[in-house]
C-alpha cells in the first residue's frame, strides 16, 4: 500500500473513530438526562447519591475513579477472616466490584476474608480486604470480590 493510501485510511479510521466518540457522548447525556427524569417521577427508588455519581462522573469522567456505581446500604451481612471466626456486619455500600461493611472487629489491609450476604444463601464468597477506617462502633472496612460476585 501506497504511503497515501495508508494515511488516506488512518485518516477515514480517526474520522470514524471521532463520530463514534461523539454519538456515544449523547448517548451517555441522553441516559444522564432520563436518570434525572426517572428521579423526579419516581423519588423514591433511584437514590439521589446514585444520581449525582453519574453526574460527576458525566461532567468529569476522568477524575472519576470508581469503576462501577456505588449503591447505599444493602443485605445483611458476616465477615469471618477463616470462615469459624465470624463477624455481624451492615453494608454500608456496595457495587459490582465490592463492599464497604461496618464491623465490630479491625480486619487488617490486604488480608483475604469471606463474606456472606443475607441475599445470598448462605454462600460465602471471597473478598480481598482494601481498606480498614475506624468508625464510631468498630470499623469501616471496604472489601474486593477476588471471586463470584453477586447481583447488587
């Protein structure tokens, strides 16, 4: 291929590239502005924090570090560091990729450990400890899915 040709065709690949980029932009505005739509017809089932995540991360998405949306509260929980030794736990927040859970005992940084939702039945599923923050009753303790993630 000619050296013409070949810059004619990056030029055509980036065209296209760029009107992609623009129609997924609206699409994602679109949805954005039918979130707000749907919040004000139904106040009560789309929370206002989930809301204001995709408007952040609408305005600014590369200072959005979160890769899924977080979600308030959510099924009881256990925690158990070697699945004898177990923990009461609330979930505090959730999304696809983990949970932030209020707990009475300190689980440390890094550590691997089991949680098990009430929404689950009593399966236990793997969680890889990122973050540990005292909290006015115990902890707050933010955890990765390592393995099956459940619907949130």
């Amino acid at each position: 291929m000619s050296e013409r040709k070949a810059a004619q065709s990056d030029h055509s690949f980036s065209g296209a590239y760029s009107d992609l980029l623009g129609a997924a932009a609206a699409a994602a505005a679109r949805a954005v502005d039918r979130l707000h739509q749907l919040r004000e017809r139904f106040p009560a089932s789309l929370p206002p924090p989930v809301v204001e995540q995709f408007d952040r991360t609408h305005a600014d998405p590369a200072a959005e570090r979160r890769a899924a949306i977080r979600l308030p509260g959510g099924p009881a929980a256990e925690l158990s560091a070697d699945g004898t030794g177990v923990v009461g736990a609330a979930v505090c927040d959730r999304s696809a990729g983990g949970l932030g859970l209020r707990v009475g005992a300190y689980f440390r940084p890094g550590s691997m450990a089991l949680v098990r939702l009430a929404a689950t039945d009593g399966a236990w599923l793997a969680v890889q400890v990122r973050h540990a923050r005292p909290d006015r009753d115990g902890w707050v303790v933010g955890c990765a899915f390592v393995a099956d993630r459940p619907a949130v």
